[in-house]
C-alpha cells in the first residue's frame, strides 16, 4: 500500500540512531517509525480507500518464525523495524504492507502518529500484569516512560515516577496529572523506599535505556514483585542474583507492541483518556528535521515529543 506521510513523531529511538546507539541498525538509514499517512493507492479489491487516514505499525514481522507463530509477532525472530531495520517514513511516500496499517477513524494525523509509541508503554503495561491497586514505578519520564504510566494508571494502578530532571517531571505531571513524581539524586533509594513503607514497588517499569538506571531499578521492587525492562541499551547489564533471588522477583523485557496494544492505545485516545495533544511539545516540517533533530538530541529542555510535519 502506497501512503502519502503527513506525521512522523521523534523519540529516544531516533535520537539514539543519530548518536549511533542504536544495538539493532546498521547505516545509511532513513528513520522515522512513528507514522500517520493516508492512503494514496491501493488495489482495487482492497478493503483500504485511497484518501484514509492510517496509522503505521512500523513492526514488518515474517509470519512463519517461532514467534510469529505463537502469537509474537512484535518479537519476530526476523523482524524488520521500519526506521531502523529498514528505511522508514521520514519521506513524502511509504510503501507499507497492508497487515501493518491501522485503522485511524476518528483520531487526527498528531493522535495516529502517536499511537505506536503509546502502544510501547501499553504493551509494557500488559507484560507487567498491571491492574487496580497495583503499586507501579516508572523510572524515566521520555515518551516510552510516558506512555508506560498514562496505561498503568488506566489500569487501575498508583503510579510514581522518578527522573533526574525536575523540570521534565513537572511538565509531565502537568501533561498526564500524575503527581507522585520524585527527582533521582543520592538519597533516591531511601525515598523509594519510604513511598512505600519499606515495602518496595510491585511492578517497576524502567525506561532510561541507561545502565546505572536499570542496574538500581531491581532495588525498588518488591519481594515477588516484577521488574519490566522497556528501554533498550547497548551493552550489558547485571544484578545481585542472591537479592533477586530473595525476593523471587519476576524479571521481564518488553519489546515493541501487538495489535491488542494498538487497539487498546485508539481506544483510550478516542475516549480522552490518554490525551495526545498535551503531549506534543515541539513541532518540525520535513525540510527542518535535519537541523531541528541534532539539536534536541542535544538539549530536550522542554520536550516530550516531537512531531513532523509534511504538510508540503
């Protein structure tokens, strides 16, 4: 199916391609995997209307490997990223299998390039066992970070979340009205720990793709308690195994996102509860990105999330 881009949103992906981060890419590459377009053609027995509103899962998945056939296409032994195994929508035109478009009904162009980052923290939310009552920690308020606590608080459950920056973390409390929001510095352990009485968080997302982040974030989970690694680094990682071990903690990745987290995401963007528009804090055009992208890699005072525009 050929779409016509009119949004591609910017996150820490993108960012770490650039700085040349990225474990999963080789170069040249055209990024951008965040992506709303309409259809501008399509066969004639398609069940897709030329002019549609789409949004893109950039996942291109074999459909006949291991994980594939048990229902994980979003962990696909062969899988093409668009933006970043293969060239992706930072253009005017896509090409995009039909199995990967979605339908945007009722969502604008910002809300349907949106919905796959929201998916990410969806799927998370999900691997997690999130529900009412869940204690839930989210280290790291970027988009990915974000997103894990907008569906964790859908869920039912009391969120808090920890990042360095306090200006990030008043902007973001502001933007998704969680105010448990705690600043990471030396004492951050003993604070973590008196949130909870002692006890420690029953699910802790980390979304910082930094290794010192993610090696700590085993220290704030509860004893049976999960831990979910949704940001992605390019290097190992370790832990204590007799302290793991000691609180039989559940440790878990989190990659990418299925259909059942795509639906979930339009859902509760249609019905106000996940609210993308407050989340779009800078704005860039196609013939502007190549400046405006080195430069918010460089400094994100203020950002959330970027969103390209192709409005040429």
């Amino acid at each position: 199916m050929k779409l016509r881009i009119r949004r591609a949103g910017i996150c820490g992906t993108d960012y770490h391609i650039y700085s040349g981060l990225h474990p999963f890419l080789t170069y040249p590459r055209v990024i951008g995997h965040e992506l709303s377009g309409v259809i501008e053609a399509c066969p004639s027995e398609s069940e897709w209307q030329v002019g549609q509103l789409v949004a893109v899962n950039p996942y291109i998945a074999c459909g006949t490997c291991h994980a594939c056939r048990t229902g994980k296409p979003n962990c696909c032994m062969n899988i093409a990223v668009l933006g970043v195994h293969r060239d992706g929508g930072m253009s005017d035109f896509l090409n995009v299998p039909e199995r990967n478009l979605i339908r945007a009904d009722g969502l604008s162009e910002d809300q349907a390039a949106s919905v796959e980052f929201l998916a990410i923290g969806a799927h998370a939310v999900r691997r997690g066992s999130v529900s009412a009552g869940t204690r839930a920690l989210v280290v790291g308020a970027g988009p990915i970070g974000i997103g894990a606590a907008i569906f964790a608080q859908i869920a039912g459950a009391k969120v808090t979340i920890v990042d360095q920056d306090p200006d990030r973390l008043a902007l973001v409390s502001s933007a998704i009205g969680i105010k448990d929001v705690i600043r990471s510095e030396d004492k951050i352990a003993s604070r973590l720990s008196d949130a909870t009485n002692g006890d420690g968080f029953d699910v802790v997302f980390d979304a910082t793709g930094n290794q010192a982040s993610m090696e700590a974030s085993f220290s704030y989970v509860a004893h049976g308690g999960v831990m979910v690694l949704v940001g992605l680094l390019k290097a190992r990682i370790s832990f204590d195994d007799p302290e793991f071990h000691r609180r039989e903690m559940t440790l878990m990745a989190s990659r990418n996102a299925t259909q059942t987290d795509f639906d979930h995401v339009i859902s509760a963007i249609r019905d106000g509860r996940a609210d993308v528009d407050r989340l779009i804090t800078h704005r860039s055009s196609l013939s502007q990105v190549c400046a405006d992208l080195p430069r918010w890699a460089k400094d994100k005072t203020g950002l959330i999330k970027a969103m390209v525009s192709f409005d040429g």
